[in-house]
C-alpha cells in the first residue's frame, strides 16, 4: 500500500519508519522557520533556532509540514513514541486524523515531566499508524438485544478498568 503525503513548506524533515517492518511512521517537529522569534500559527512561541518550548503541565500543538492522502476506510492514529513518554513524560493528545481531513498534521503534545521540555527541529514527536476504519451506520437496538449474538456472548459483563485481573 502507498501512503502519499507532501510538505507544505521547505526545511520539513520526511516521516520514516526506523526499520521496514515498524509499525509506526515517526513524525518530526517541522516548524515554520519564517516564524522564528514569534509566534506560529497555532500560538506556540519559536525561539530564533526554531526550538519550541513546553512549559510544565502544558500541551501544545506540534506542526509536522506534512500533509497526509489517507485512504478512505482508514484513519491515521498518532501515538506515543516509548522513549518520548516514558522517559521524557511527553505524551500525545488528541490523536486521530480521518481520511478527509486535508491539513497539515499536527502532534498535540502534553508535558508531565516536571520541568520545561525544549523541543528542537528534526525531533521525532510522535509515530503514527495507518489503521482500517472501516465504514459503518449506527443501528439503534433495545438493551437487551445487545450481545445477544453467540460471537460476542462473554461474562465479562459491565466490570470496567482491570475487572477481568482476577
């Protein structure tokens, strides 16, 4: 499968898998350099090398300079790089881009750590994933006709959050 993409401007690094068989594409900070020592437009501060800060606690919006031909039936799910949120306590937000939105992406990044977080140009931000989403109607049914069908029989029942740990 082919997953066509552009940039919107020039200085914007390429979204790449690390190795073939990654699941996730990793996503770089690609700001606008023409904003450098203001605001871009999504009101994040670049300072004059291009570096982003993120305050403690807040989250911020990430332009990638690419746009994305998502498929339709599938969406692109951008998520946590391991390293990112494990180690640095950046986690990603908001995350799913459909197949007909046409903008640029952008990573909404989160800082838990506790101390500002710098992001520089060419950082990878986050990875994301292209995953089916297959087209559906919504059929509204009485309760009780909800899993009724042997294929989705469990005795799972509404337990919620760790109910089935034992």
């Amino acid at each position: 499968m082919i997953l066509k993409y552009s940039k919107v401007r020039s200085g914007v690094y390429t979204p790449e898998r690390a190795n073939p068989s990654d699941a996730g594409l990793d996503l770089f900070y690609s700001p606008d350099m023409s904003n450098c020592g203001d605001y871009d437009s999504m009101g994040n501060f670049i300072d004059i090398s291009g570096r982003l800060q993120i305050p403690v606690g807040a989250s911020v919006l990430i332009p990638t300079g690419i746009k994305l031909e998502i498929p339709h039936g599938y969406c692109f799910e951008i998520k946590n790089r391991s390293g990112n949120a494990a180690k640095k306590q950046l986690l990603v937000g908001a995350c799913v881009v459909d197949s007909g939105y046409e903008g640029e992406i952008f990573v909404n990044l989160h800082n838990f750590a506790s101390k500002v977080y710098i992001i520089n140009p060419g950082m990878k931000v986050a990875q994301g994933l292209l995953l089916l989403a297959p087209p559906f109607r919504l059929y509204e049914v009485p309760e009780s006709e909800i899993y009724r069908d042997a294929v989705t029989i469990s005795n799972r029942g509404d337990g919620a959050l760790g109910s089935t740990d034992g």
